[in-house]
C-alpha cells in the first residue's frame, strides 16, 4: 500500500465516492460546513487502484480529521490514511488531532477508539443543526440508528507524537 497527498486528478473520485457514501462532499462538523474537495488529504492505493481517502483542516494547534473512507475494509487503508493525517498534524504545528463522528457510527467509534482515540464530547442534538447546513443528512443512520449526536474524539498528544505544550515553531 502506498499513501499520497491528494491531487486535483483524485477530485471526480471524491465527488463520486462521497456522494454515494454521504450524500454530497459538503460534511458538518461542530457548525462548519467543510466541502471536502477543496480540503488537502491523502489517497491510499492498493496495487495502483484507490482504496480509501482522508481530508483535514489545520487551524492553528489544532487539526481536524475530517473524512476517513475505504473502500477495501481490512485491508489497513484507514490506518495508513490516519497516520498519515497525524503527520501532517505534526508537520502544521499541531498539538491536537481530533475528529467528528455520529451517533449511528459504530463502525468508526470502534476503529478510532481501537487507534487510540479517546471519547472527549458529546455533542447532543447536533446533528439537527447540521442539517440546517445539509439538509441530506437522513434522520435515520447507520443501523436503523436514529441520526442525532455528533462525538468528538482526539488521539492523545502522547499517540500523536507531541508535546500538549509545544511551541508552533517546533
């Protein structure tokens, strides 16, 4: 498996992918409307072909994880996308690296949680707000799970690799 920075070739594949995955490549996260196509990422490939792509945002010390998608589960695609996001975490000066999932995302809660992230916020009844920013975002989830919570996660500063009290300049 390789990873690589996203490119302007990878964009059609995104549109396509999150559309069919999440509605449309437009994904809220605590009141922000991010479209995941003007984001930087990382694409994995798997014998040449993608198999899962990241985006993130990096605002000030902190970065976001804003998408993680595979398309072959398994296979180690998300870990590799993830540690990839942590390094440019690094590299941008970051000191936190946190994410958002929903309530009906069990799946997510389970890899991040088996990554290392830890449980930091419950955001109750966010995603009612979200959808004022989407209104496609279902109100039934994954599951049959009614659609409603937004979770925020972060990977310790310790599994990211930093100091919590490290400078910018570092």
């Amino acid at each position: 498996m390789t990873v690589r920075p996203l490119t302007a070739e990878d964009v059609t594949w995104v549109r396509e992918l999150f559309t069919e995955r999440w509605g449309g490549v437009i994904s809220v996260s605590r009141g922000v409307a991010h479209d995941t196509t003007e984001l930087p990422g990382f694409v994995a490939l798997l014998d040449g072909k993608r198999a899962g792509v990241a985006t993130y945002t990096i605002s000030g010390r902190e970065c976001e994880l804003v998408t993680l998608d595979s398309v072959r589960e398994g296979a180690g695609v998300g870990t590799a996308l993830v540690e990839a996001v942590a390094g440019a975490a690094r590299a941008g000066g970051a000191v936190r690296l946190w994410l958002v999932t929903t309530n009906d995302n069990l799946r997510a809660l389970r890899f991040y949680q088996r990554y290392g992230f830890d449980l930091v916020a419950v955001h109750r009844d966010a995603v009612a707000r979200s959808r004022e920013l989407k209104p496609s975002i279902p109100e039934i989830g994954l599951d049959g799970i009614p659609l409603r919570h937004e979770l925020e996660l972060e990977l310790p500063a310790s599994l990211l690799g930093v100091s919590p009290t490290r400078s910018p300049e570092c």
